[in-house]
C-alpha cells in the first residue's frame, strides 16, 4: 500500500468514525435520564472512539509529512 493509499484510508476511516461518534452522542441526549447505566456505557464509548479519532489524526499529519518529505 502506497503512503497515499494510506492517508486515503485514514481520512476515509476519520470521517467514519466522527460520524458515528456525533450519531453516539446525539443519541445520549436524546436518551435522557431514563437509563443512567446505558448513557455511563454510550459517554464511555463515545470517549473511546474519540481517542481513536485523535490516533488517526495524528497518523494522517505522520502520512502527510512522509508524503511532502518524498515530494508527491
């Protein structure tokens, strides 16, 4: 895989996991307080996706330094 398929893969999978990480915290506030234990594991997965946002966005600033180092 090439550093450009990479980055592709990357950005595709960023923009993925931001979607589905607003769809996970607009449903917590549309839950309410009915179930305070769903909304604990709901917030608790919505942080763990966000870390892996943050993971993937700084593999992507690594993939675009690599990708301006070869010149391309």
């Amino acid at each position: 895989m090439t550093t450009k398929d990479e980055l592709r893969q990357v950005e595709e999978d960023l923009d993925r996991l931001r979607a589905e990480n607003r769809d996970l915290r607009d449903q917590v506030s549309d839950i309410g307080a009915t179930d305070q234990v769903e909304i604990s594991a709901m917030i608790s997965q919505a942080d763990e996706q966000e870390e892996l946002i943050a993971q993937l966005e700084r593999r992507r600033d690594t993939l675009r330094q690599r990708l301006q180092a070869e010149g391309t």
